[in-house]
C-alpha cells in the first residue's frame, strides 16, 4: 500500500501528537515540551487556516511523517513568508524521499497562500540541514533569538 499525504483537520490532533511526542525524543524542542499547551495551539492551529496548515503521512492507518507551515509576515523579506516549523520522519521511514516530498509539499502550500519567502530553523546537529542545503536554504549570518512574551 502507497504513502498517502493529507492535510490534516482537527480529527487528526492526537495523530499529529503522537508523532510529536517522537520527535521530542528524537530531536527535542528547545523549550519545554508541555502536552497541554501544544494540544491547544495545535487545536488552533487546525482550526484557522489563516496561521498555516499541518500534513499527514500515513502508511496505512499508521501516521509515520508530518509538516507544519505557519506564516508570519516582514518587510524585509517582501511581504507574507512562511515557516516550516516541524518536520519530523519516524525513522524506519528516513532515506525514502518523504523529507523532500514534504518540504515540495511546504514550497507549494507556501506559494499557494501568498507567501514570499520559505524559512525554517533547524539544530546544528540535525542530520538533516543536508536536505536542506540541497534544497536551496542557506544560512543566515544571524543568530534566532527569541523573547518569551
């Protein structure tokens, strides 16, 4: 049976929790991971479109990859951008095309909404940075740093 990618609804919250709570033990978050609060901003999510979208990979009944695109918006870079804030691959799942598939995926749904721009941030030791420096990001002579509000 093919992979079969979907945009997810709000039907999809505890498949897309699921993989995420793979991803903290794979590649955790640099802030804490607190189930409730992410249940609610991903419930958010899902249900306003308006600040992104979520894909599924499924194999089968299996959820094993998904993406977030949320936008955001800069003068600097012209106007509506985009990020890819997850991206996450189960790993018996890594090394079969489904990273580039999504980040395709991302560029489209991106270009779709109106977005600009296409960014993403990723840990220094992430493997995967060599995807993404194939794909056309570069990095930045910036630091990301943030203030909690």
């Amino acid at each position: 049976m093919p992979l079969r990618t979907q945009l997810a609804t709000p039907a999809d919250l505890e498949s897309i929790l699921f993989l995420l709570g793979r991803l903290q033990l794979a590649d955790p978050w640099e802030q804490p991971f607190d189930e409730k609060v992410v249940r609610a901003n991903l419930g958010e999510l899902l249900q306003n479109a308006i600040y992104g979208g979520v894909y599924l990979v499924w194999d089968g009944p299996r959820p094993v990859a998904y993406l977030v695109v949320c936008f955001d918006f800069s003068l600097e870079y012209r106007g509506k951008g985009a990020w890819i804030d997850e991206l996450f691959v189960e790993d018996e799942y890594r090394g079969q095309g489904i990273g580039s598939q999504l980040l395709d995926l991302a560029e489209d749904f991106a270009r779709q909404h109106g977005a600009r721009t296409l960014h993403l941030e990723v840990n220094h030791s992430n493997p995967a940075i060599e995807l993404y420096r194939r794909r056309g990001f570069e990095k930045h002579d910036r630091y990301l740093m943030t203030k909690k509000l």
